[in-house]
C-alpha cells in the first residue's frame, strides 16, 4: 500500500488526515515543520506528499523546490498536494509553478482530500515511468537497468561490472554531489536501504573496512585513475562523497 507524508503544523489537522488515510489503508508519516518534512521525505520516499504552505522550519513553497530539485529522478516526481489557507490565487499558481500537482484551499473536508490523494497516486501509477538515470558529472547511472555510462560509453566495456553493493553505493553518493557521507551511512546505503542517515544503523565489526574494500573495487570499475579518483572522493576523517565537479 501506498505510504502518504503530511507536512503539517496543526496537530488537529493532521490528526485527522492521517486517521482518514490510515483507514483507507495508507500507511502514514509525520511532519510538523518543513526542514524535518524535507528531511522525512528524502529518507522515507513517501509515494505523496501532502504539504502545508505556512509552516515553521521552512516554508511549502520551498519545501516543493527542494523535492522538485532533487538529483534522483524516483524522488524529484513525488506527487505534491499543497494545502493552503490563504486565498489569494497568486498563491496557488505559485505552488502549481514550482511544481506541486495540486492544491486544496483550508478548512477543506477529509473526503475531498482523499479523493484528490487516490486520484494522483492512481495517475502517479498509470503514468509511464519515466527513464530513472541519475547524471552526475559525465556518468548515466540507470537506476533500473543497472547500467553506467561514462562520457557515452558503457563502462563495463573495460572492466568487470558492478556488484550490486558496489552499484548502490555509485547511486547513492551519485544523488547528492559534493555531500560527504560516514561510512556508516554508506553501509546502510550498500544494503541497498535509500537513507541518508538521522539514525544510526546497526553497526558490526569491521564495517568500516567492508565499506572501505568496497570503494576500493568501485573506483578500480568507474576511476579512470583509481589512484586519482575523479568521481569519489575520499573525505578525511568522515568517509566519502561523490565529487561535484
Ligand atoms: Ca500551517
């Protein structure tokens, strides 16, 4: 069943929201503020999200940008439903143009909520999928093939190809450039579990290596010079990210 984020700060509201959608069979998360609304939906990966205009932390509008900007295309769709309690049409148009599929004006009854929620998963699921490649610098990482593409050209032609561990790792860091990751959130992240961390996975011994003898076959595939990687970096102290340029 289809999970339903609600990014809102009035506890009634969400209350009865999510009380109407877990009866209907959804499974529901959470979000009193925008940046934890941000943070829940890039960990999570809701199938919709229900979003406020007016919250602490930061506000819908940007709250949309974000997921909108996001490099990983299965997260940059998420179905939007803004909610708003302002009537000027501005409003609304603005939340339309920053990519929200919909917006319903407060107070609004629970039943048109539902309607609209079932009606955007239903287009959600009958809508093609688009093509899920990650670009990050000169690479194409197809998500569902498992293919990679550098500069145009496969790289398997010259080496052996990833391992799925291997892969999910290039796919993770691949999705947020420039941002450097803890060898434990990379480990979480091999397991092929989309987090980017708030809690603290179960840790084992020798994890630290594992990730390390992973990164080191990774680039040995993807590196034109593993011993000068271009694409990942090695962050002293903290662990690894995906270069930005
Ligand atoms: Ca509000």
């Amino acid at each position: 069943m289809s999970t339903v984020l609600i990014i809102e700060d009035e506890p009634e509201l969400s209350r009865v929201l999510r009380s109407y959608l877990e009866q209907a069979g959804y499974t529901v998360l959470l979000a009193g503020r925008g940046d934890t609304g941000l943070a829940t939906w890039e960990q999570r990966r809701p199938d919709l999200a229900l979003l406020d205009l007016n919250l602490p932390g930061m506000d819908g509008l940007s709250v949309a940008r974000q997921i909108r900007r996001s490099s990983d295309p299965a997260l940059a769709n998420t179905p939007i439903i803004m909610l708003t309690a302002r009537v000027e049409e501005t409003d609304q148009l603005i939340g339309l143009e920053v990519g929200a599929d919909d917006y319903i004006l407060k107070p609004f009854s629970p039943r048109v909520v539902m309607a609209r929620v079932r009606a955007l998963l239903r287009r959600a699921e009958a809508a093609p999928q688009a093509n899920r490649v990650l670009r990050a610098l000169d690479l194409e990482i197809d998500l569902d093939a498992h293919t990679i593409l550098r500069a145009g050209q496969p790289i398997e032609a010259d080496s052996r190809p990833l391992t799925p561990t291997e892969f999910n790792l290039l796919a993770f860091m691949a999705a947020h450039p420039g941002r450097a990751f803890a060898r434990s959130q990379l480990l979480e992240a091999a397991q092929g579990e989309a987090s980017t961390g708030g809690h603290a996975p179960v840790l084992y011994d020798g994890y630290e290596r594992a990730i390390d003898a992973h990164i080191k076959n990774l680039r040995a595939k993807l590196e034109p010079d593993p011993k000068k990687p271009r694409y990942i970096e090695t962050v002293f102290g903290v662990g690894y990210r995906f270069a930005k340029k």
